[in-house]
C-alpha cells in the first residue's frame, strides 16, 4: 500500500506530509522522512479515503511510526 497521508498537530497548525504503507481498522505502519518533532499523539488524514483518525504512536524506527487508532 502507498497512500498519500498527513500528520496533523498542535491544533491543526503543523501538518507533515507522510506515505501509509500499511491500514488495518486499528492501526497504520507510516513513513517521514524523520520521525523528529512528531508527537506521540496526533491526527492522521489520508485524503484519497476520505479518513481523519486520531492516533497515537506505538513504535519508532528509522522513518517508520506505527500508530494505534484511539
């Protein structure tokens, strides 16, 4: 899966642009180019599905975050 997605935080005034690699009801595998100022808790917007989740991290890699829906 490559879908174009979106971090969005600090009330909807910082975004990071981001690829979903991987969506299941309950979680997503993300790729940034750096995992560096992105909180533990932020909302996930991939546009093409219409979706706007609110998630926090559960693992850091590299440039991967995997999240989990709340």
């Amino acid at each position: 899966m490559f879908k174009a997605g979106q971090i969005t935080f600090n009330a909807g005034h910082s975004t990071i642009d981001c690829t979903v690699r991987g969506l299941s009801r309950d979680t997503a595998t993300i790729e940034v180019l750096s995992t560096s100022g992105i909180p533990n808790q932020f909302k996930l917007a991939i546009a093409a599905d219409a979706l706007s989740r609110a998630c926090r991290i559960t693992a850091k890699a590299d440039n991967r975050i995997e999240v989990a829906f709340t």
